[in-house]
C-alpha cells in the first residue's frame, strides 16, 4: 500500500530527511537508506592487504552527542594472550584509500576475552577509556582499520567509501567475530548514542537469538494509554482489537475499543514497513512479493487469537492519508502473557516482504531489552539481505514478469 508519493530506496547508509506529503513531521518522517549486504561497493581496493582469521577484532564503535565524542573498542577472542603492541588503528579521511592518523597501541597483554578502549582526547562527554588519542577522529563515516604487523585484520566502513557506518554506538555480536575487508552490517547492533554501558566489555549484551525474535510487550505497554490528552500523538501504549476487514501486507483495518472510537473505520498502517503493491485499479500496478506479502499478512491475522495494536511514542496517531500509524502484535495462544505476543511489522522484515522504511526518528524512542523497536527492523532487514530472500532478490514464483524476463 502507498505510504508517500515517493519511492523508498536503500542504497547507502545515510540518513535522508524527508517530509510526508503535508509538510508534517510524523514518525515516518525520513527514510534511513541502507546498503546491500556487503553494505559498501567492493569495486575500490584498499592499499592495505587484508588478512582473514583475525581472533583481535574490532568490537564496538562509539559515537556520544556529537562528533567530539568517541571511542572504539578492540577485543582479542582467542584462547591465548596477545602483544598490542603488534597492533595500530588507521583511519582514512573520508573517500581516501592512504590513512589519515594512525594510533599505534601500547606495549600490553591482552588476554583471551579482554577489551581494550581507545577513546578521543578531547572527549565532550568522558568515556572510561584505555588510551587517549588525539588521532581518533571518526565521526562514523571516516573509515578504521586494525593493522596487525602491516597486515589489516579488521574494518569499520570501507577502506575507499566514506559512507556513515555508525549513527550512535555499533556492538559486534558474538555469534558475528568474524575479521571483515569492510563492515557487514549483520555483524553489528545498534544502540543509542552516548550508551556507553558496554564499553570495556568484549560480550555484546545482546544475542543474536533474541534479536531474532524482535521486540516484546511488557505489562508497562498495556497500563500506558495509546495516545496523549490532544488525541493527535502516541504514548506507545497497547490495547487489543478485533479484525475488521484484511488489506494488503501493510495495512489492515481493525475493530478498535471504545477510547480509540474516533477511528472508527480507519484503516491501520504498519509502521516502518513498506510492503510491495497488489493492484490498485489502472492507478497502482502490482509489483513482485505484493501479493505474497498480502496471502502471508491476511493468513497470520486469521489465525491469531489475539491481536494488539501499539502507539509510537511521540509520533502522530495518524499519517497523510488519515490512516493510523503504528505497530500491530498477534498471538496464537489463548490467554497470552504481555511477551506472547509477536510484532507482525518486524516479522514482515524478517521474512523479507518489506525493507526497512521510512523513518527512526520516533521508532527509536520505542524499546525492548534496551534496543530501539527501529534498531530490531534494521537488523532483520540486514538478516534477510544477507539470505537475498524475497524483495532482496528473489524472484516472487507467483508474480507474472512478462515475456522479457
């Protein structure tokens, strides 16, 4: 279903402001343009050697308020003690394939599963750190290399393509310790800028598996209204619905409880998604995996025993077009806990029917487990851009290409 006028494209790592069609600033108020799964374009070498099999690796990567505030993280995952003094930071101005600073590290034993952290010296906001240097100048875009014995070992960025890699604080998972010639962004989880409650620590606090199973409702979201006293904004709050009439794999209409009767009618758009168009008429032609998107969405609110809609705290209630905005939960368990309940717009992700879109501006306010609801999407969306399934390159068995394909 159409959300804006203008088509949502993923192909660099930047994020673009954009307004909806009236000018207003709601919770899809940008698009966050992401790369594809090696995330940078492999066509500029670097003049530095790549060596894979790396056990020090670079770990976390944090950004505070402001480019002043930095620091990266260095952590050796393997069984035995390492010399930093074999190692040196290169970080390459922007586009730049010579590096701009380099920060060799001290003469000091690293041992299996220690960390080790470089941060800037003229830090705003001070950060527990191992080494100052005036050298650490990132301001999540300009590429970093280890250098181990003239050899590189790991990179943040792309040596080359000084794209935006970091928004605030990048954590390496730890079923991701894997050396890259260039970031992979499946490796890493975003956090909030100026959390720097990991730093220091080489075990990312998060698992891949909880990851994959997205966000979750508490009792919190239940007991929180779903809008604020103007009736124009979100407090992120839960309330259960009935199924009124299925759309497409976006949007849906619901039967919606008694403090929401203003919206009677409206239909309810999936927030951060974008699934592919079904026919619209002659207007709106359909496009691969739009009507696998709607069969897959459709079957799922059939089927649930409970369906939940959720507020985006701080976003409008609505956007452009006068449908609701937000997020949509189902069960299949008959008298659910708060965190049976499953997030359908992450799981449209996931499964690879829709990109990441639109904006993190309000989804960012939104948590679970200490990770932003737009920080799950983000990440599924790299999982299934890494698989290449569905809209990432697959093609839709049941869409009709034509003769030239």
């Amino acid at each position: 279903m159409k959300f804006f006028p203008w088509a949502f494209a993923l192909s660099s790592l930047l994020l673009v402001a954009c307004a909806t069609p009236d000018g207003s600033e709601s919770s899809a108020d940008q698009t966050t343009s992401e790369s594809s799964s090696g995330v940078f374009s492999s066509s500029i070498e670097s003049s530095s050697e790549f060596l894979e099999g790396s056990n020090v690796l670079f770990s976390e990567f944090y950004l505070g308020s402001s480019v002043g505030t930095r620091a990266v993280e260095i952590s050796n995952y393997g069984t035995e003690d390492i010399d930093l003094s074999e190692y040196q930071i290169e970080i390459y101005h922007g586009n730049a394939l010579e590096p701009e600073y380099r920060i060799p590290l001290p003469k000091k034993t690293l041992e299996p599963m220690g960390a080790f952290v470089v941060a800037y010296e003229g830090n705003a906001e001070p950060v527990e750190a191992d080494l100052l240097s005036k050298d650490l100048v990132c301001n999540g875009s300009w590429p970093l290399a280890l250098i181990h014995n003239g050899q590189r070992v790991d990179t943040l960025g792309q040596i080359g393509n000084g794209q935006l890699f970091a928004e605030g604080v990048i954590r390496r998972k730890n079923e991701r310790r894997t050396g890259r010639d260039r970031l992979f962004p499946y490796d890493w989880i975003h956090f909030d800028a100026m959390d720097a409650s990991n730093l220091g620590n080489s075990v990312c606090p998060v698992s891949l598996e909880r990851m994959n199973v997205g966000p979750l409702l508490t009792q919190e979201d239940f007991d929180t209204p779903y809008m604020d006293e103007t009736g124009e904004k979100g407090l992120g709050g839960a309330v259960e619905v009935g199924l009124g009439s299925l759309g497409d794999g976006d949007t849906t209409t619901f039967i919606y409880p008694s403090e929401l009767s203003k919206f009677r009618g409206s239909s309810f758009r999936y927030q951060n998604i974008d699934t592919p168009e079904v026919q619209h008429g002659n207007s709106i032609q359909a496009q691969p995996w739009g009507y696998a998107a709607k069969y897959w969405n459709n079957d799922i609110l059939r089927s649930a025993k409970h369906i939940v809609i959720q507020s985006v705290k701080g976003g409008y209630l609505t956007e452009t077009f006068g449908r609701m905005l937000g997020y949509v939960w189902y069960t299949n368990k008959t008298n659910p806990e708060p965190e049976d309940y499953r997030n359908l717009n992450f799981e449209t992700v996931r499964e690879g029917y829709s990109k990441v879109a639109f904006s993190s501006v309000a989804s960012d306010k939104m948590k679970s487990d200490g990770v932003s609801y737009y920080a799950y999407f983000r990440d599924a969306h790299y999982g299934a851009e890494e698989k290449g399934i569905k809209v990432h390159g697959e093609k839709d068995p049941s869409f009709s290409y034509g003769p030239s394909l």
